[in-house]
C-alpha cells in the first residue's frame, strides 16, 4: 500500500515481539513453533528474491506474462470478494446460533459463557477463512510472475528452468504450511492466555483444542467455493482452447492464433495454484487441529500429568516438516547443461524428496522421544515413532503408485496412448479402465496403514482409569502426522507442475525455437506427473484424517446430547437410508460439477469458432484475437456456476440431520438425526475417496498419453492417435479434473465429504434450530 519501509519493519518487529509474548507465556514449545515459522518465512522471502532477480526474457515475453497476471488477479479478487461476503454472512449467521444453543460441559466448568463462545468461534471462523484467501493469493502471485522467468531461462539451461519453477513452488509452500502452522498457534497462545488456562476454576488445557475448530471451518468453507470457482474456469477454457484449436483447426497447444489461450493460462494459475494454496492449508490446518483434539483426549484419559506434547505434537511436526522441506529445496541446484538428455527432471526431484524424507525419519523420531515420553508408558514414544514411521512410508507409496500410474514412462500410460491409435472410444475406455484399475493398490495400503498404526498405538501402554488401552486413535492421527511430514516438499513438487505450464504457453505464444519449446515440454510433463503424485499423497492423508474425524464427531455428539455415543447401526433402516444419502451425493455433486463445466465450455467453444469465422486473418497472423472476451465468459460463468454445487455440500447435511432428527423425536430415537448424519458422512466418504482416486489418475494419464504421444510416438503431433488422445484429455479429462476440483484432498468430491465431516464434528445441539451450526 505504500507504506514506509522502516515504518512496516517497526510494525513487524512489533507483532513478532507481541507473539512471542504471547508464546513464552504459553509454552516453550510455543516459542519453538513461532521460531521455525518465523524463520521459514525469512527463507521464502528469499527464494521469492532469487525467483524475481531472474530475467523475464524478451519484450514478447513479458506482454503475454503481463495479460496472464491481469486475468488471474482481477478473476481472484471478484471471485474472493464473492467468498468474503458469504463468509460475513456465515459469520453472522454462526454468532446468532452460537448464543442460542446450550454449552458444552466443558465451557461450562470453565465458565465460559455464551457470548464468550460465539465469538470466540466467530472469531477463529473469520481468521481461518482469511488465512485460506491470503493462502490462495500467495500461491497464484507467486505463479504468475515465476511462469515468464521458468520460460526466460528454458531458452539458456533445463536445469535453470527447473530450479526456477522449483525455488518458486517453495515460497508457495513454505508461506502456506507457515502460516497453517502459525495461526494455529497463535490462536491457540492467545486463548490459552486470555482464558488463563489451567488456573483455579478455569478451562484445562486439555479441552482448548476444541476452541481452536472454527479456524478450520473458515478454511474449509474459502477452499470449497475456491476449488469450485477455479476448477470450473480452468476446465471451461482448457476445453474451448483444445477442441476447437488443436483437433478442429490443426494448431499447437498455447498457439497465439487461439482466442482461448489466455483464459487457458490464467486458469492454470486460479484453479491450480489460487484455489491449490487455499486448499492446501485447509487441510493442514484441520488435520492439525482434529490430532490436537485426539492428543488432548487421550491425555486427559490417562491422566497424563504434562498434556502439554500430546496436544502440541502436530504443531511441531510441521515445524519440522518447514525445515526438512526445505532442505530438500535447496538440495535442487542448477547447472548450465543445455538440455534434459543428461538428467530426467523426474529423477532431479525424486532426490530432493529422497532428502526430505530422510531427515523427516529422524526428525520425526527426535520429535516423539520429545513429547510424547511420559513416565506411565516409557516406550509409547517408540510405538508413536514406529507410527508416523507407518505414514512416512505410506505416503512414499502412494507417490509411487501415482507415478506409476500417470508417467508415460510406465506401461499404464503407454497403453493407453497406444489404445488411442483405435480410435477416439478405445481412448476413453482404457483410460476408464485404467482408473478404475489404479484405486485397488491405494486402497489396500490405506487400509494396512490404518490398521497398523492404530494397533501400534493401542499397544504403547497407555491406559484410562479402567485399565483400558487408549493410544490406538492417537496412533492413527500419528501416522496422519507422518504422511504430512514431508507436506510443504510435496506441495513444492504439486505448484511447480502450473508453474511449467505456463511457462510452456509462453513459449508456444512468443513463438520461441523449437529445441526451447522441447524444454518445456518436458517439464510439462513432469508437472502432469507431480500435480497427480500430489493429489494422490493427499487422498491418503485425507483418508486416515477422516477416520479420525469420525471419532471427533462421536465425541462431540455424546458430550452435546450427553448421551453415549459409540457406535452406527446401519441395519437400522433410517440410518442405512443416510448411508446412501451420502454416496448418492458424491455422482450428484459430480454431475453438477460436469453440467457446470460443460455449459461454460460451450459458451467458450461457440466464442472461439465465431472469432475464427468472422476474423479470417487470425490464421495467417493478419488479426489478433479477442483474448479478453474468452476470459471474460469464463470469469463471470465460473462465479455463478460455483453456487448450486457449493450449497449441495453446505446444506445436504443440515437437511437430513433436522429430518431424520425430527422424525427421531416422534418415534423416541433422540439421537437418530446424528446417527443418519454419521452414517451419511461415513458412506460419501468412502465413495469419495475411491471417486477421488480413480478420476484422479485417470485424469493425470489421460493428459500424460496425449504429451507421449506428442513426444513423436505413434504419429506424434495432428495425427489421429493425437486427435484421439486430445478427446482424453480435454473432453472427458476436464470433467474429470472438475469433478477433483484440483484440489489436495481429491478436490470438489472428496473435499465436500471431508468439508462435511470436519464442520458436522465441530458440535450437535440438542434444539432442531442448533443442527444449523453443524455445517
């Protein structure tokens, strides 16, 4: 805004100073935690200096860098001007319910009265959904101005381009797990301070994690209507740019003759990097929070006398994963070879994971002997080790399988380019096929990583009053940490594939030489490969949250209702009505999503033919497209077709469970509402992570088949195998890549079961009118 340097350094120093206040008045954990994040900042100022110092290359260049940057930042702020007025209204919304309903048993042994709860929840609320919106800016500003200097140095070095791209999905990462990681713990100090936790008559330290939901809420409600506005744009103008300039008139991809090429690029940077940033941290942050909750839990069943590690354990792991991370970034140098021949991209980043991996074991290790030691059970830190040591492996299989999967090095992807020699329908078969196939190998190790772990932690020694094992749901949310462990590398790895996107468009725009052009193609690609090796890492990671999700919404429903709440029938006909309530909405969401993205490609495809036919002289570079008109259609239809999928996932829950618990009223089943709910939740989650799966990998072979095909395999370039695979990768891969919603956590499907489920844990009053929170 313009305001004075040494003005801004003295507000900063001030803020830091207050935090740190704050923080030493907590714990000295605290101080590490605001430590690590305030220096993982430092470093992403940084590399945000090193990415900026490069060159934009030639005049060309910049203008085409300069059109993409004005499209994605005036999209993002009508798009998030939308979100900030419905997130207001929410707000609202939430603070008159909040001082209708009834408290909980916790806040009312602390004493903390209606209005002290509503607003400390709306408060959280409007600072969780801030965060999310300052994520997405982070992600899309970055990726906008590193797309033309990945394109400048593409023309001197491959392995300069990659660093570029590399260096710039690191400042991305690094600012969006921080921040996950500091707002938590800021929120957390301040509520621990102001409420003076563990005083006489005052709220235990233990249950402080349950103030700390509504930051989660606000993320998650910015992160759907993000992934959904951006997923829409993205796949409307890829359609209209592919089918109507590759396959009908026979131009290259990101040729400047193309009227949609610029709403193309843009939503590369709003769908994959805006709504990518916001995404990202929702799921970081409520995954750290919901292990807080189970940590503080199980520490207060076995009357652990310092709580203090259990709960903050997730905090710290992350502020590990900052540094380990990285590392790994660093460890990605460049060199001055003049092409991709002596070194595979792929094979440069898989090292720089193998690095963070390596030191995430040992920090890992060091961080549960830490915390997690206690006098009661001198080795439950080994087993709480041997945990995360589960989810570390776990996610460097599920990155595994997706490449293997996905990467046109491997058979999967090689046979379904050749299945495009055939034709158009033999493409969308195998590659139908193909994604079926690729949910069974995820499946299965979710299910031992699951299983393992939970069994590690019930044996660690850790027992109630009862003499009754505790540690298995803790284990399990230890594993969630584990695979989370190495999150801001893997999101270095998912924000570089836009970022070489773009950067490839650029190329083919400015009209540079061919052997420049193969450069980035290349890491193309790569990014195909690692945007689905992302998606993959956090299916999983989302999966073993949502179990323990369940658990919270349990919990919270029987401290409500003060009923106990431990098990879901689902022979109980009302309840196995839910169940498939829930799975019904996982295809009704997609289908919607797919009607949204097939309207708005239409309008784009109608538009792109009418400029072809009425300017002639766009072919032979005599006129210049309408650029601006392509991106306007895009723009205002993604805002408005955002809304009716969105409210599906906001208000189906809210429906069934006023419903079902009215009707649980009438027939003296007081609790049957919550119960369809669970039951609703449970079966659209598990729908929703194999739909996730499997359109997720489809989706990334599907892309990848088209760019082998590209490389000059089976006719290369406007061949009718490419014709064929085109149709993969644009008709059926953007409803596809829609219904995944380019998100972390499987995107627009498995997000909105996810969302559900973290906002229906969140609290269940005991008045119909109170279910309206629960969103």
């Amino acid at each position: 805004m313009g305001l004075n340097t040494r003005v801004l350094y003295i507000l900063m120093l001030l803020t830091f100073g207050v935090i740190f206040y704050i923080g030493a008045s907590t714990s000295p954990i605290i101080v590490f935690v605001f430590s690590i994040c305030i220096i993982s900042f430092i470093v992403a100022t940084y590399l945000t200096k090193w990415v900026l110092a490069k060159d934009e290359g030639p005049p060309e260049m910049v203008q085409i860098s300069y059109a993409i940057r004005d499209g994605a930042e005036g999209f993002f702020r009508t798009q998030y001007g939308t979100i900030s007025k419905m997130a207001v209204l929410l707000a609202l919304v939430i603070l008159s319910i909040y001082l209708l309903r009834d408290r909980t048993p916790q806040q009312e042994a602390a004493g903390i009265g209606r209005v002290s709860s509503a607003f400390i929840t709306v408060i959280s609320f409007l600072l969780g959904a801030l965060c999310s919106g300052v994520a997405g800016y982070v992600g899309m500003w970055v990726s906008v101005r590193a797309n033309v200097r990945v394109s400048s140095a593409a023309r001197r070095s491959a392995r300069e381009a990659l660093q570029i791209a590399v260096r710039a999905g690191g400042f991305s990462a690094i600012i969006v797990v921080g921040m996950a990681v500091l707002g938590v713990a800021i929120l957390y100090a301040a509520f621990y301070v102001w409420l003076g936790v563990d005083s006489h008559g005052s709220m235990k330290v233990t249950d402080l994690p349950l103030l700390l939901v509504g930051y989660g809420f606000g993320a998650s409600f910015v992160a759907l209507f993000a992934q959904l506005g951006g997923g829409i744009y993205t796949k409307a103008a890829d359609v209209g740019a592919d089918l109507v300039g590759k396959v009908e008139q026979g131009i290259p991809e990101d040729d400047p003759r193309n009227p949609a090429v610029i709403a193309d690029l843009v939503g590369d940077n709003v769908g994959d990097c805006a709504a990518r940033g916001a995404d990202l941290f929702e799921s970081i942050a409520a995954e750290i929070i919901s292990a807080m909750i189970l940590g503080g839990t199980m520490a207060q069943r076995c009357k652990i006398e310092d709580p203090t590690g259990f709960i903050l354990f997730p905090l710290v792991v992350h502020s590990f994963d900052l540094v380990v991370s990285t590392v790994g970034i660093f460890s990605i140098r460049g060199t001055r070879e003049a092409g991709l021949a002596a070194e595979d991209p792929m094979r440069i980043l898989e090292k720089g994971y193998s690095v963070t991996i390596v030191l995430a074991v040992l920090t890992f290790v060091a961080s549960t002997r830490w915390l997690l030691y206690t006098e009661q059970a001198p080795s439950a830190w080994l087993n709480f080790a041997l945990c995360g040591l589960v989810g570390i492996i776990t996610a460097y299989v599920f990155v595994w399988i997706t490449k293997y999967y996905t990467d046109y090095k491997y058979e999967p992807v090689r046979t379904l380019a050749l299945a495009s020699s055939s034709g158009h329908g033999t493409n969308i078969i195998a590659g139908v096929s193909l994604g079926l196939e690729s949910t069974a190998l995820p499946v299965l190790v979710i299910s031992v990583a699951i299983i393992s772990s939970f069994w590690l932690g019930h044996t660690s020694g850790l027992m109630d009053e009862a003499g009754n094992p505790t540690g298995g749901l803790f284990g399990t949310a230890v594993a969630t940490m584990g695979m989370l462990s190495t999150a801001a590398y893997v999101l270095t790895m998912d924000m570089f594939g836009p970022i070489a996107d773009n950067a490839g468009g650029i190329v083919e725009m400015s009209q540079q030489p061919e052997s420049v052009r193969e450069i980035t193609d290349v890491l193309d690609a790569v990014g195909n490969t690692t945007k689905a090796t992302t998606k993959g890492f956090a299916i999983g990671s989302a999966a073993l949250a949502s179990f323990l999700l369940f658990s919270a919404y349990m919990d919270e429903v029987s401290s409500f209702a003060r009923v106990p709440f431990k098990e879901v029938d689902i022979a109980v006909p009302e309840i196995f009505v839910g169940g498939l309530l829930g799975s019904m909405l996982i295809f009704l969401f997609s289908a919607w999503a797919c009607s949204a993205v097939g309207r708005t490609a239409q309008e784009v495809v109608n538009e792109v033919r009418r400029q072809f036919i009425e300017r002639p002289g766009i072919m032979d570079y005599q006129e210049k497209p309408d650029y601006g008109r392509c991106v306007a259609i895009v723009a205002s239809a993604s805002l408005k077709e955002m809304i009716k999928p969105g409210a599906l996932a906001i208000i189906s829950p809210i429906v069934v469970g006023v419903v079902f618990r009215i009707l649980g009223h009438y027939v003296g089943h007081p609790l049957l509402g919550a119960k369809v709910v669970a039951a609703m939740l449970m079966f659209a989650t598990v729908s929703g992570i194999l739909m996730a799966l499997f359109l997720n990998t489809a989706g990334g072979a599907w892309d990848n088949a088209k760019k082998y095909i590209e490389t000059g395999a089976l006719g290369g370039k406007g061949s009718d195998c490419h014709k064929a695979a085109i149709t993969g990768d644009t008709g059926v891969l953007a409803a596809v890549k829609l219904m995944l919603g380019g998100g972390q956590d499987g995107g627009g499907v498995n997000k909105k079961c996810k969302c559900d489920i973290e906002l229906w844990s969140y609290g269940y009053g005991k008045l119909p009118v109170t279910s309206f929170f629960t969103l």
